[in-house]
C-alpha cells in the first residue's frame, strides 16, 4: 500500500510543483510591492520605512524604497508568466536574503519557505507551463 502511495506522489508533475514555486511567493512579493506605490509613485511612507525601519546599510532610502517597489512588481510578473524565470528567482532570492540579514532575521522560517521555492525555480528551471519552456520548444525545433 505504500509503494502504491509513493507512486502516485511521484506521478505528481514536477511542472505543477514549479507553476505553484512561481504563483504563491511572486504574490507574497506583489502585495508587498504594492504597499509600497501609489499609482506609479512609490510613496513617502515607502522611503520612511527604509529610512527609519529597514535601514539598509550602503543605500539611500530613496534609492532602496524605488529599487524594491520595482523589483516587488517586475520579478513577480516574470515568475507568473514563466519568462526569464531562472533570472527573476534569482533576483528575489537575493531580495530575500537581504530582507532575512538586514531587516527581519527573526522571520526565517517564512524567508527559508520564500528561499526554497525560488531555489527550485533557479535548479530547476519554470517547468513547461512557461514562456520559458515554449521559447525552449520553439528553439529547439528550429535547429
């Protein structure tokens, strides 16, 4: 009965595995990006924060607070569509670390969850429910 059980899990598709690593942290980091803009503008309240409670050593507020409004919005959308996958898992796993050394290291049991999911996506790669995947297809057919 195990074997049974072990086989239907192993059935799972890693590609469905990979989709869920791209949706749930890009939307964990979407929302947190939106906190941060009005419309187009990323607010005042955004560079407080940075100036009084993340305080990132080696750069302005201003500078940081506009730096993650745009990486909280554009990372995001390239992990949901699977586009420059391995790049933008990278790039917020950097993000991550960043968060978990400078300005909450008391969170990682959530940053580790965070951490996993875009470790997967730069191994593994987006799985074939991508634009990466279909760019991957086109090419190779083509050659």
């Amino acid at each position: 009965m195990l074997a049974r059980v072990h086989r239907r899990l192993d059935a799972v598709p890693l590609d469905l595995v990979c989709l869920c690593a791209r949706i749930f942290p890009a939307a964990v980091f979407w929302q947190s990006g939106q906190t941060k803009v009005d419309g187009w503008q990323v607010t005042d309240g955004a560079v407080a924060l940075f100036r009084e409670e993340y305080q990132l050593p080696l750069l302005d507020p201003w500078i940081a607070a506009h730096l993650a409004a745009f990486a909280e919005h554009f990372f995001p959308v390239l992990l949901v569509l699977g586009l420059a996958t391995r790049v933008s898992a990278a790039a917020l796993l950097a993000m991550t670390a960043v968060i978990e050394i400078f300005v909450y290291p008391d969170a990682w049991p959530t940053h580790g969850v965070w951490a996993t999911c875009f470790l997967l996506l730069v191994l593994r790669g987006p799985g074939a429910l991508s634009i990466d995947a279909l760019i991957d297809r086109v090419v190779r057919r083509d050659t």
